[in-house]
C-alpha cells in the first residue's frame, strides 16, 4: 500500500545562535496541521495545538543562547518538551550528551531530520508524557525547557517529572515567556527541595515584537539517588 502524501507545508531556516549556524525544517507556520492517521487525536492533541511544537518560539531561543556556553562536561543533560529542539542541536554542536523528549507524535521525525541537516549525531529521543511512571529515561544532571508552563495543571506533572528524572546533584532551567504560572511552578519545586534564580531576557518573535522571558534556575544538591 503506498504511504499518503503529506500536506503539511514546512520551511528551512538558518538560525544564527551566538555563532553556530543551525538548519532546521519547521512547519511554515501555526495553521499547518495533519493526523492521517489519529494518532494525535488519540494523545488528546487538538488540531488547534498540534503545530505548536513545529515552530520555533522566542523563549526556545533565549534557551539555545544560554547553551552555547553553558558547562555540561561530563553531564547527562535532558530537553523536556523539546519541539523543534533547537537547544538540543546547540548542545549536540558541542558534543554534549543529550537526550529529548516531547509528547507529540511528529517531534521525533523533525529532530532526525535537523539533526541530518547540521551534520550531527544521532540525538536520543523519547516520546513521552509528564504523566508517565515508566518512560526508562533514567537521571539527569541537567534538565531544560523552554515555554512548557502554558496550563496550570502542568506545575504539578512538569515538577514531579523533573524530580523523577533528576540526579541528586541536579540543575534546571526552564524558560518562560511570562505566561503566569512561572510562580507557582517555582513554589512547587522549592518544596522539592530546589533553591530557585530568575532573570530576564528578551527576545525578538518574528513580527519583530519584543517577547520578554524569565529564566527560571532551579539548583538541588545532596539529595541520595536511590535509583
């Protein structure tokens, strides 16, 4: 039987982060949408927010800024709700051992696809849900985001996932456009046991509007890892 033919316009872009270069395919825009065969549907992924992981967004960018030089020798470093995964190729340039995740059934081709397009190595992606107990994923010394506290119910699933996944010795960062849950998520993994930093940084969306961001860090150190 043959395959259906994808309907889905995308574009090819080079980003300049600090200086790399990074080629990536994205979705030409928010109205591209496609579920031949439901999978999304089936995830509880409207067509509404089925193309927000294909574009890449202005707090995703301040995210890949801060990995051009960020230290990760020697550090097992994860991207929850990757999307494009634009931080992950940064890190991917710079050798770093990182794995990504997002929820939706199309991420996973995107990333092997701009992974291919900067000559790079294959990054480990898992898809999967906050939500899920049994993902393998293991611990991380580093875990980042970036614009992934758009509902407030996702406070609770992101913190307990990043403390699943998290080494005892362990650092996130999470940026975010200032969409008002930053605060409670904050207060959430403070009661985990994370001392918490946060900063500004702006960002230029591509109509040319300034998006301002905070840079939310989180920081735990001592805790046993009994996994």
């Amino acid at each position: 039987m043959t395959a259906p033919i994808s309907r889905v316009r995308v574009r090819y872009t080079t980003l300049e982060i600090g200086d790399m270069d990074i080629h990536i395919r994205t979705l030409k825009d928010h109205l591209q949408f496609e579920d031949i065969n439901g999978e999304a549907k089936k995830l509880g992924i409207s067509s509404a927010t089925w193309p927000l992981f294909g574009v890449v967004w202005p707090s995703s960018q301040v995210l890949a800024r801060l990995m051009l030089d960020y230290y990760v020798n020697g550090k097992r470093v994860l991207e929850v709700g990757c999307g494009i995964a634009l931080a992950s190729l940064i890190l991917n340039k710079r050798s770093a051992d990182i794995t990504a995740t997002d929820y939706h059934p199309e991420t996973e081709g995107f990333l092997a696809h701009n992974v291919k397009l900067n000559d790079g190595e294959k990054i480990p992606f898992v898809r999967t849900g906050w939500a899920d107990l049994d993902d393998d994923l293991g611990k991380f010394d580093l875990i980042i985001g970036s614009d992934i506290l758009y509902e407030v119910e996702h406070v609770n699933l992101l913190s307990a996932f990043i403390n699943r996944h998290a080494q005892g010795y362990c650092d996130v960062i999470i940026v975010d456009p200032r969409r008002g849950n930053h605060a409670k998520f904050s207060k959430k993994m403070a009661g985990l046991g994370y001392t918490c930093s946060q900063k500004k940084a702006n960002q230029t969306d591509d109509m040319g509007k300034i998006v301002i961001c905070q840079v939310l860090t989180f920081s735990r150190q001592g805790i046993p890892n009994l996994a």
